[in-house]
C-alpha cells in the first residue's frame, strides 16, 4: 500500500480549526480507497510557539519538515507578533527552503457559489493562476539606511534571475499545453524598466518553444480591469510573485470569496515537500467561534491529492464542495449560511461517501 507522509502546522487562529475539516475529509478519502494510506504528523509552529519560544519554528524545523511527502497548512498570523516576522519565518522559509518556486491557484467559479459579476456567465470564470513563488519582488533583498534620520532611504530590490523567471514560465506553458489552454503572461514592462522588460522577453523566447500554446501578455494594471470586465480571456495565466498575490485575491473574490481561495506551493523537482494551504488568514476577528469556513482549506486538500496523482480523488472532493454549494444547506455564515465549520466538514464527507460508495 502507498502511504504518504503529511506534516500538519495548524497555524493560528482558525488555522486549526479549518485544517481539522481539511483533515477529515483526507481521512475519509483514503479510508474509502484501500490503495494509499495518509499519516499526519503535527507540529506546533505559529505565532504562539512564537510566544513561548521566541520564535516562529524549531532551530532544525526545515530539516524535520524535509522528511515529509507534503506540508499541509492552516493560517499563520496573530495580533502581538508582527506579520512581518510570522511571514518571513515561518511561511516564506518553508517555501525558500524547499524551493516551491511554484504557487498553483485555481480562480474558478463553482456551480452554486456567488456570481458577483454583471454581464458575466459562470463558465467564463475558469483561470489557473500559476505565480512566481521564489524570488522577484519578494526575495527579501534591499536595505534600510540612515534609519530615522533625516536622510532615511529605503530599498526594496526586485530579484528576476533568468533560471528563476525561465522555469516559471516553462512551468505555465506545460500546463497549458497540457490542458490544451490558452497561456497569459502579466507584467509591467512599461514601468518596471530593467525586471519587466526582462520577463517579458523571457515570455517570448520560451512560447517559441511552444507554438501549439496561444498567448496573451497584459499590463498588470489593464489585466485587473480585464478580469472584471471579461474574465473568460483568462485560462492559465503565469506572472511574478507581487502580481500573483495581489490578483488572486482579486480572483477569490471572482470565485466565490475568500473562504473558498485555495493554493498549491509546488516544488516540481519533488526533492523537498510541498505545500499546501488555503490563502485565507487567521481571522482573528472569527477565530475560536467555530464558525470560519472550511471549503478553502478542504480544496487545499484536494490539490495535495492531485500533486499525489490521485487527481480522480481529488476532482471527487472538488465535486463534493460543488454539490455542497448547490444543495445550500449546510454554509457558514460568509456565504450567508448557519451552519458550524464542523457541519460543513461532516456534510462535505457525507457527499464524498454517497459519490463513493
Ligand atoms: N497564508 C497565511 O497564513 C496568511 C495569509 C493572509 C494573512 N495572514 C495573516 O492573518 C492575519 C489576519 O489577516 P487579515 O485579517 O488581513 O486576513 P484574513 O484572511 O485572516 O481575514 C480577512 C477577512 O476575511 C475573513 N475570513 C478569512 N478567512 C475566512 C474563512 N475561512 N471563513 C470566513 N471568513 C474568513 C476574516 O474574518 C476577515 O474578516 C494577519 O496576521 C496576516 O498576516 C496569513
């Protein structure tokens, strides 16, 4: 029997309380195919392990969590730890260390989930996001000098090498050739001189390789009028890792909402784990009511099936959210519903169970 090896960091807030459903529904899953089999391992890391140790993981985290086939995530983030250090020591280390140079976010419309669009048809919402995960304007390069001085000056470095801005690239024109879709590269070339000029020249060079993929390129400020305006012009779509971040929440907005935005943290060499999360946060302001809403961190799961080559399983979890959004009894109070986290998991593998059996 397969058995795959998951390291669970709850996180914050109501990290632990969506995984807890995330969780189930594994479990479930593999329960009703007697092919693989799932362990979790937890580990405590977050903003109170932050509290109680002075910092965000253990001195050797990265290598324990290395052992792992994947990293199942909650939320990290609380009031009393800046946001800048649970990020940088805790989120964005396991993703440098472990070079998930890959973030995979789904931007599609669900049967059943809010159409917040006029003049839009459901189907016309159905993008894979494919952001630079590694470097660009995140790689944390620059300086801070004259700190409180007169003369203070800032620098925050964008970071495009060419290994890092070809590979994610080459990565989005495989998916698309693979789905049989069309690939759109976004930047800002007329503005970023040196990074963008530089991407999208790289765009270029790679889609040679690549005749039988259409494209499309757009400036990041007309794509995120476009995505309002006429969102079936988007199918896959690769761009940097700010630009990622800001439009798929635009995109989970389109979506559904927030709590429905699922991500994929990819290291497609398979040398290090993955990871997988919802993009939503702690919530601090719901946390502990137990009524924080699952479906984004149960999507999650389904894409850790998918990385597993499970994908029948995974699209059968997908399947299960959809159904739960069409029947509209069981939601959490974002989508206008009553029901608890807790019910919403359990109805979810309920419907697991009745397409399974
Ligand atoms: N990946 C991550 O771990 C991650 C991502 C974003 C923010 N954060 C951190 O989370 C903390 C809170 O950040 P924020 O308030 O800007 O963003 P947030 O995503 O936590 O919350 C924004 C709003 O959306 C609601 N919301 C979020 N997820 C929900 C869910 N599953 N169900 C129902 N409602 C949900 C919240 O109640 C809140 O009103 C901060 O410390 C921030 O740094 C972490």
């Amino acid at each position: 029997m397969k058995q795959f090896k998951i390291a669970v960091i709850a996180g914050d807030g109501i990290g632990p309380e969506v995984i807890n459903e995330g969780i189930k529904v594994l479990k479930n899953v593999a329960e009703l195919d007697s092919g693989f089999q799932l362990d979790f391992t937890y580990f405590p890391y977050g903003c109170e392990f932050y509290a109680e140790n002075g910092r965000m993981m253990d001195d050797d985290g990265i290598d324990k969590l290395k052992a792992f086939d994947a990293i199942y995530l909650g939320a990290v983030g609380f009031p009393g730890v800046p946001d800048h250090i649970s990020l940088w020591e805790l989120l964005l280390k396991i993703r440098k260390s472990f070079d998930q140079y890959v973030n995979i976010r789904p931007v599609t419309l669900l049967k059943g989930a809010h159409l917040p669009l006029v003049d839009v048809k459901r189907e016309d919402i159905d993008m894979l996001f494919i952001r630079e995960n590694s470097e660009g304007e995140y790689s944390g390069a620059g300086d801070w000098l004259f700190k409180g001085q007169e003369n203070e000056v800032v620098l925050q470095n964008g970071v495009f090498s060419r290994k890092g801005t070809e590979r994610i690239i080459r990565y989005a024109f495989e998916t698309a050739k693979k789905e049989g879709r069309s690939l759109t590269s976004i930047s800002k070339a007329n503005a970023l001189n040196y990074s963008m000029v530089f991407w999208d020249q790289v765009f270029e060079e790679v889609s040679r390789e690549y005749p039988e993929v259409e494209t499309a390129s757009y400036l990041v400020d007309a794509a995120a009028m476009l995505m309002i305006k006429d969102p079936k012009r988007f199918e896959v779509v690769v761009t940097s890792n700010l630009f990622g971040d800001i439009l798929t929440d635009l995109g989970a907005a389109l979506a559904g909402g927030i709590g429905l935005a699922a991500g994929a943290n990819i290291n497609p060499q398979r040398d290090s784990p993955s990871m997988f999360e919802p993009i939503h946060g702690s919530a601090p302001d719901i946390a502990g009511k137990g009524i924080a809403n699952p479906l984004a961190s149960i999507w999650s799961a389904s894409q850790m099936l998918d990385f597993f080559g499970y994908e029948a399983h995974g699209k059968i979890v997908l399947d299960a959210i959809e159904q739960l959004l069409l029947e509209a009894r069981v939601l959490t109070p974002d989508m206008n519903g009553t029901a608890s986290t807790s019910e919403v998991g359990d109805r979810v593998t309920d419907i697991i169970e009745s397409i399974l059996l």
